[in-house]
C-alpha cells in the first residue's frame, strides 16, 4: 500500500498515526496477560473442605445407621447411633452456620454451594429429630414403621449432601488448577 503525502503536515499526521498504531500493538503483544484474580474466598473454600470431611463421616454413619434395622440389635444400640447422627448433623451445621456467615463475601459458585447444602442439612436435622423422638416412643421394637424410613430418607439425603458438596470442592480445586494454567501460558480469561 502506498501513500503518498506531498505536505511536511501530512507526512507529519501519517507518521504521528503510524507511531500510535505501532506504540497500540507493541503495548498488547509486549503486555503479558493479566493474572487471573480468583473471586473465591479462602476461608469459605476451607469451609467447605471442611464440610465435605464432615458430611463423608455422616454418610458413613447413616450407612451404619440403617444397617441397624436390618439386623435385631437393642434400642440402645440405635440410641447410640442416633447420638452419633445427631452430633454429626450438628457438627456440619456448625459448619454450616460459619458458611452463612460469610456467604456474602464468597464467590457465586460458593454461594451456590452453600444454598444448596442447606436445605439438606435442614432436611437431615428434621428426620434425626424424628427418628430420635420414635426411638424415645418405641423402645422394643425401633426397627419397625415411619423409623425405618426416617433411617433411609436420613442416608438418602447424607449421601445426596456429602457428593454435592465433594463435587463443589473439586470444582474449586480444578477451576484452581485451571487458573494457574492460565497464568502459566499467559493466556486471557474473559
């Protein structure tokens, strides 16, 4: 492409808006990408594992829980196991409580996790109550009824919590390792 200026004003404009253009390109390809900035809050994020640890041992002890009534164990036995629900229940809830508390400053896939572990938790804590008050009514025999499936919508719901909320970790973990990717090739993200 040729131009041809014969004015020392024109040859003057034409390499002032060279420069500009050229100055323009030299800044973004010499420019390395910008780092990534998580919005996640490490706290929630430590919460979470923390969650995700708790909700695998009250999976765990629903499990047990339930393999109760499948068996001709005392209602003592029951009453035990009930008691490490309960405090299992409330363990995650404490937990949870601390999520709550900080929800505002969490990322939105955070905040998703903790809207959606909580109406499970809620769940759980309402069916552990009933069983709890069953067991206190019906000491024979506490394998039979609605106990059995307090027990079973307990496990049901235990699992459902502890996967949902392992999935949101690893999601953090991976976006995580994503990002630092990014970094490394010094590529972008919108």
């Amino acid at each position: 492409m040729t131009i041809s200026v014969n004015t020392k004003s024109g040859r003057w404009l034409v390499t002032s808006v060279f420069m500009a253009v050229l100055l323009l390109f030299s800044t973004l390809l010499a420019k390395p990408a910008l780092a990534v900035q998580s919005d996640e809050n490490p706290q929630v994020t430590q919460l979470l594992e923390d969650a995700r640890g708790q909700a695998a041992v009250l999976s765990k002890d629903a499990d047990e829980m339930e393999a109760l009534t499948r068996s001709d164990v005392s209602w003592q036995s029951h009453a035990y196991m009930l008691d490490k629900i309960k405090e299992d229940v409330n363990n995650l809830g404490r937990t949870a409580e601390k999520l709550q508390a900080a929800r505002d400053s969490a990322s939105p896939w955070q905040q998703q996790a903790i809207d959606r572990m909580m109406p499970l938790l809620k769940d759980l804590a309402a069916n552990t109550t009933a069983a709890i008050n069953h067991l206190r009514e019906n000491q024979i025999r506490p394998a039979t009824g609605s106990y059995t499936e307090y027990l079973k919508e307990n496990t049901e719901t235990a699992h459902e919590l502890s996967n949902m909320i392992s999935s949101f970790v690893q999601y953090g973990e991976e976006r995580a390792k994503l990002e630092k990717l990014e970094q490394k090739l010094e590529i972008a993200s919108k």
